[in-house]
C-alpha cells in the first residue's frame, strides 16, 4: 500500500474507533435492517461495486504478473547470484547491474512496482469510499487488521471514513 507515511499521533487518532471496531459483531446483530434504499444508496451501491471490482481486476492483474512474469525473474536472479544479491558498493555489483538490464529484471521489477502501486490506490481508493451495506463495511473491518491480527489502519481519513459507515449504517443504534 502506498500512502503509508503517517505520523503516530495520526497512528493513535486511528486507534480512536477500536472500540466501535471491536462492538461492531454484538451492534450489528441488532442492527435494524433497511427495508428499501434510497437513491443515494443506490449511487453508493454502485460506485462502491465499481470500485471493488477495479480493486479486485488490480489485484488479479498483479498476482498473475507476480506468478507469471516476476516469479521466473527472480528464480533467474536466484540461479545466478545467490539468494543475496550484490549491493552497490559490493563485488559483483557492476557484473548484476548489467545482467538486470540485459535480463529485462529492470524492466520486470519497474512493472511490478507499478502494478503494486495501481493495486495500493484501488485499495486505498475503495477504503475511502463510503460503505453501501454490512457486507461493505465488514469488508472494510477486516482489511484493518494484518494478518497476525496487529492494527493496519495507516490513514486517519479511512479510519474517520470507516466510523462514519458504522454510525450511518446503524441508524438507531447508540455509538459510542
């Protein structure tokens, strides 16, 4: 993900919403359930699709490179120079510089971080947008959290984004 320079105090600013974050099962289970929608949940509904599925073509995109394309380069970089490669400054620095460019590495690492940095911004993009429906802001509740479990909220405004969705969708509810 890219936009991951933030400060602590935007770190602790985001840790504001954990406990609404944490209640958010036992809330939602009595949760009142929207019979009909608006048209502003329509729009929203819309654009929140619009932008998973770019976020999702993103991350195929990506997955697919890496198995394709990148995966073999790094495999022939392995093959060549060991799981450690030279570093500028190293012998066997000039010997690798000029293997990267002649190989395509370069070019392969340029389009991976490129790739990576498309799918980053859909991410982000997604995030940002408001939560149509449970579902959505489930979704959004898990990709707060790393895969051990540790808090991955890295901006303020999806944090702020994230407990708007929770106080709109639970219309009724007291939120602390």
């Amino acid at each position: 993900m890219h936009e991951v320079a933030t400060s602590r105090r935007d770190a602790m600013r985001s840790l504001a919403i954990l406990p609404a974050i944490i209640a958010m099962p036992a809330v939602a289970s009595a949760a009142p359930m929207l019979v009909c929608a608006t048209a502003d949940q329509i729009a929203d509904a819309r654009a929140w699709n619009a932008a998973m599925t770019h976020y999702l073509k993103a991350k195929a995109d990506g997955e697919t490179f890496d198995r394709e394309r990148l995966g073999p380069q790094l495999e022939a970089a392995r093959a060549k120079f060991g799981e450690e490669r030279p570093f500028k400054g190293q012998p066997g620095w000039a010997e690798y510089k000029e293997w990267c460019e002649a190989s395509g590495f370069s070019s392969v690492m340029k389009q991976w971080d490129d790739m990576a940095k498309a799918e980053g911004d859909a991410h982000v993009a997604l995030l940002k947008i408001p939560a149509p429906d449970m579902p959505a802001l489930r979704w959004k509740l898990e990709q707060t959290f790393d895969d051990d479990g540790e808090i991955a909220l890295w901006s303020e405004k999806i944090a702020l984004t994230i407990r708007s969705d929770f106080q709109r969708l639970l219309i009724g509810e007291s939120v602390a």
